[in-house]
C-alpha cells in the first residue's frame, strides 16, 4: 500500500496536473480472477470467480487507443482458462498491436497444440523453483512444473517467434534457488526472465538479515557474471532491492522495494485495466495495494489516450518514488527511464 502522511482521500485532489500528453504503450488486462494453481502470494489462489473477459470490451480498449499501444498484455487468475483466448488474440494482431500473456503453464501445452495461441507474440511464465518438488509446493498444484515445461517446449517447437519469458517470484522461500533457476532457464532456453521480490514487510523474508541478502545477490550477479548463457535478465534484476549496498540496507530499514529514484515514467507507459470492476490504473502495481481506488477511473472514450488519469499520473510521477513500497524491478527500470520501449517493447 502507497502510504503518505496526508490521507488518503486527499492524494488525488492535492495533485498538479502535469499538462503534458504521454499516450501509453503497453495495456495490461486483467482478463480474469479465477485460477487452477494455489499461489501462497496471490489473491486469486484457487479462486473460481466466474468473470470472464468479452471480445467487445477489447476491441473497445484496442479503438481507445487509438494506434498508440504497441502492446496488450492479458493477465489473471490464469488468462489461459478463456475459452475465446484465441479471438482475443486474433483482434489484438489484427489491430496491428503485440500480445503478451502471463500464466502458469498449466494449460499452455494443450492450447499450442490446438493452434489457440498462433498469434501470440510473448508468453510469461511463472516459476518460483528449479524442480518440479519445489516450484509445485510454491504454487500448491501437483503436476504444474511438468506441465509448463511441456508448454515452453510446445511453444518452441510449434511456433518458435513467440518470446518466452519468466517471472520468479522471490522470497525466503526460493532465495538461495536464484542460481539453480537460471541455469534451468538456461537450459530451457528461455528468452526473458524477470525477478519479483516479495515485500519485506509481509515477512515473506523469514528471518534473513540484509547483510546475508547483500552477500546472497553478490554470490548470485558473481555466478551470472561466470556463467552466461541466452537469458536476458530484464530491469534491475539483478539488483532486487538496490543498486547499491548502502540502498540495499536503506530499503531493508524502511520495509520497503526498490523504487524510480527521482520521478517514475512508467505512469505516462503503462494502463492496467481491471474489467470486471471496470477501474484502470497507471500502474500496474497500483491495484494490488489496499486503498489504491482513489489512483483509478473508469473506461472511458478517453481511456488509454494520454489525457487519461492526469491527476493520478501526477502524483505517482513526483511522489511514487518516495512512497511506493512494493515496486517491481521491471518496474523501478522503466520508471527510470532505463527501459526503452521504442527499441524493445518486450523489455517490459
């Protein structure tokens, strides 16, 4: 949760409304809430919420922007379980825009085969573990780690220009695993893969100290730096909680992620979009925080054009910095600017 010293009804109405235009490009859609897997870390374990995603409401979003977006990202609950996952993906090529799904594997196998995702362009897969005993206890569903890796090397095989990516949660749980999930990825040829530090303030990191998280991640870049091999380590992964060991120690006191350090950019590129509530948001991080309502509006002809959550972009541009604690290191990245989306719209 954004936490300032002014309430939280106040944020948006103290706000100064920067006045220039920035059209986003990248769309995140939260296609569903209900999953088959039962992540430890996410609201929608197990969930069999019946919300499903229309055709109409993308094809709504896709003439709201209006040629702007270069991609759309469909996201859950597991995107996978859509029975229309493959019109979707078709309108989104069709428009002439990039897809991207993120899911845990599950069903990905069976979709390849059937010829449903033949218009995907990237798929995220999450893995939270090296083995199949470890990464299934993390995600509470037997049989999971089998299966995506019967997805990732469909996918290959099948229709090999679909960039694969990895997203590893990490926490307590997987953080001495960091070495022996690259190698694997390795191994699997991945493309991408992107790391997620878990809060330090909901005591997902156990008793670690932040001098054996220093010592751990310098043990880790060291065995990147010694070993190479095609995986593309996306943002500041390799830094999770700091670029530096002094701001390692800094957010460790402070309970909180690494965050943009002067103002975060990622608000002008980026609208997530949750449907079934009809509310977006200029952070994709944003929604996942309690009390984070007051950085929304609903979809509108104006939705995903620039012009969109001035206020809210505003306010998250100049004080999201200082006040986000539960930035990503993708995240963090592009707010930098480091990220460019213009030569390499996947880099995010």
């Amino acid at each position: 949760m954004i936490k300032t010293e002014k309430p939280q009804e106040l944020y948006i109405s103290s706000a100064r409304v920067n006045a220039s235009i920035n059209k986003p490009k990248i769309a995140i859609i939260r296609v569903l809430e209900a999953c088959n897997a039962g992540c430890f870390m996410c609201a929608f374990a197990f969930s069999k919420d019946n919300y499903r995603f229309e055709r109409d409401k993308l094809k709504e979003i896709i003439s709201n922007g209006n040629g702007a977006l270069k991609v759309i990202r469909l996201t859950g609950g597991e995107p996978l379980l859509l029975d229309n996952i493959s019109d979707l993906l078709h309108d989104i090529k069709e428009a002439g825009i990039s897809s991207s799904i993120i899911s845990n594997g599950w069903y990905l196998s069976e979709k390849t085969r059937k010829n449903e995702l033949k218009h995907l362009d990237q798929i995220i897969i999450s893995i939270d573990g090296p083995t199949a005993e470890k990464h299934n206890k993390f995600r509470r569903l037997p049989g999971l780690f089998e299966k995506l890796l019967a997805g990732i090397r469909a996918i290959k095989f099948h229709q090999p220009r679909t960039l694969i990516r990895v997203n590893t949660v990490v926490g307590h749980h997987n953080f001495h695993l960091l070495r022996e999930i690259y190698d694997m990825l390795g191994a699997e040829g991945i493309n991408q893969w992107s790391l997620i530090p878990l809060k330090r303030s909901e005591g997902t990191w156990g008793r670690m100290t932040v001098e054996e998280i220093i010592k751990t991640m310098s043990a880790f870049n060291q065995w990147v730096h010694d070993h190479p091999n095609n995986v593309k380590i996306l943002g500041y992964g390799l830094k999770l909680y700091g670029r530096t060991d002094e701001e390692i120690r800094d957010n460790w006191l402070k309970s909180r992620n690494m965050a943009p350090q002067k103002q975060c950019q990622l608000v002008d590129l980026v609208r997530y979009y949750v449907p079934k509530e009809d509310t977006i948001f200029p952070c994709n991080c944003v929604p996942h925080r309690s009390g984070s309502i007051n950085f929304s509006e609903g979809l509108t002809p104006e939705s995903f054009n620039g012009s969109d959550l001035a206020e809210a972009r505003s306010w998250l541009r100049n004080n999201g910095p200082k006040q986000c604690k539960g930035c990503e290191p993708i995240n963090a990245a592009l707010g930098d600017g480091v990220i460019d989306l213009e030569t390499d719209i996947f880099g995010f």
